[in-house]
DNA sequence: TCTAGTTGTAACAAAGATAGTTACAATAAA
DNA sequence: TTTATTGTAACTATCTTTGTTACAACTAGA
C-alpha cells in the first residue's frame, strides 16, 4: 500500500504558500489551482496542518501562512501531521494469531522490534528532510 | 496508511513452515489455522511467494517447503513479493499539479529524490533483516 | 483406475480508505 | 452590509483489503 498523495498534496501546499506569500493572499482556491485538487481537500489538509501547529489559516478574510521557519518542519512532522496512522504502527499485523500454536503464540513479539526498527529508519530520514530543503530546491528551478 | 497484514501474515508462513515441516504436511489448510485467516487468502499469499521463488509449494499432493537457505530470505524480498506497490513506489504523489504554475511545475523534480531517499532508507533496513533472525528469536521462546 | 485431499483461481461481498463534490453556517475584513 | 473565505457535514464513487463459496485441475496412494 502506499503512503496517501495527503503528504505531497501538503509538501506542495506549503511550497506554494512560500513562494507567493508576498504576492498573493494564498487561499483554498488558489491552493487547489496550482495542486489542481478540489478546494475542500486543500482545507482538510490544511485544517490537519494546522492542528499539528505547522500553518496558520486566516478564517473568514482567508490565506494560509508558516507560523515557523521552514528548517525546523520536518518530512516527519507533516507525515505524522497527515497521515493518521492507526497507534503510529507502519505495519499492520494480522489480528488473531492462534495462540494454541507455538508460532501463533509467539509471532507477535518476535516480530514486534524488527518492525519498529523498519519504522524508525523510515521516520530517522523523514526526520533529515525540511522544507528547507525543497524550497531550496524549487528556487533554483523557479 | 499502515502496510498491508499480508506481510506479517506471510512472514508468520515462513515460520509455520519452517517449525513444522518435519512432523506435519504444512497446507494453506494448517496455515489457516495457524494464522487464523481464511485459507483462499493464505494460498493467494503463497502464490505470490511463490512466484518470487521463495517457497515452493506441492500442488496436488499438498504441502508448503522453504527452497532456500533462511539467511538468503530478506524481508524485503518477503516486503517485495506480496506488497505489489504501483511502479515501487511508496509514495503516491498527487496526478496532475497545475504546470502552468512555478510551483506545480517544479514539485515533481524537487520531490522525488528526497521521497526516493526515504523509501532507501526504509528498504536497507528491510533487507537487513532475514528469516533466519526470525527463527533465531522464534525457537528461543519456543 | 478410482478416491481423497489439495491447490489455483474465479466470482462475489463486506468493510474501510481515498478523493471528489455540493452545500451552507460561521467568520472577518472592507 | 456585503463579499470572500473557512470549516464542516453529507453524500458519492472508486479502490484496496479481507473474507467467503465454489469448483476445475492436479497428485499420491489405495
């Protein structure tokens, strides 16, 4: 399965709200026209964002802005901003191993810390890549 | 969104299989019981482990065998074969970003190296891992 | 050769997630 | 007061996962 397009869609959003912030009120609107998706899931993204305190979305005059500067928010912290995984667990183990068999009965913790360590390693390079980083990058291109 | 059970539902094959496979005839029938999941479900497992050549499996007569050495068994060999990811990727990117904007233009190329380095980062320590660990740690609490 | 047990696969259903859409009350600035 | 915008509800469509029944194809052993 693959990580949910919630997390480009968002890298995309504060992209774009950093590049035209002197020049643009930058609203769901104008959001969903440079990521040409449907306004309403650029303000669910957005109301996400801004629970994890990553944005700062103007009600009613409307225009989202970077409340902090752009290396201190992490791949990691707009990942686990949108994408709500279930008890922060990457895998998900099949539910009822039958505990009378001995493999059954011992699956789970055998597997458990090998798991974790897939996970960390994902979230350690999540956590190496601001947006720093991709505006940078897009500022060379642009 | 959490990686599919299948993966540790097939990992918890590998283990069956390997416990059992000199006192017991190991079906999807006794996986099934074992794992607690239908058995159609573990023969669709098995036909993908299959597939990559990491079990063999004895149609007709019945009965699941490892064709390999457990250390020479990865789980990202395992992560590979039952986890069919749309081109390897791991993260969905949004389908058409807005070209006619500087940001949308760009979001693509500034992405996919660092969304690249992630999904390498999770990979190693994916392939750092093998079967034989898991039957280390399985037969100590055996 | 026949039988019993098993695999491989099709067909379908239920549940959950994703993504899109319309609609509208609440809000804030001009 | 007007206008633009956000936040959210409600609904839909599509896809993936997982479960289930059914059955043809296959193999070993009686």
């Amino acid at each position: 399965m693959q990580i949910s397009s919630r997390f480009t869609l968002a890298v995309h959003i504060f992209a774009c709200i950093d590049v035209f912030k002197d020049d643009y009120k930058v609203t769901s609107e104008f959001l969903a026209g440079s990521t040409n998706v449907n306004p309403v899931i650029v303000r669910k993204i957005l109301g996400q964002l801004k629970a994890a305190g990553l944005v700062e979305v103007a009600r009613g005059s409307g225009g989202a802005s970077i409340p902090k500067p752009l290396g201190e928010i992490s791949f990691l912290d707009i990942y686990n901003a949108v994408e709500c995984i279930e008890k922060g667990e990457l895998f998900h183990f099949h539910e009822n191993p039958n505990a009378e068999c001995p493999v059954g009965r011992n699956i789970h913790v055998v597997l458990d810390d090998k798991l974790m360590r897939v996970q960390k390693a994902m979230e350690a390079e999540l956590s190496s890549i601001t947006l720093e980083d991709v505006m940078r990058d897009t500022r060379k291109l642009i």
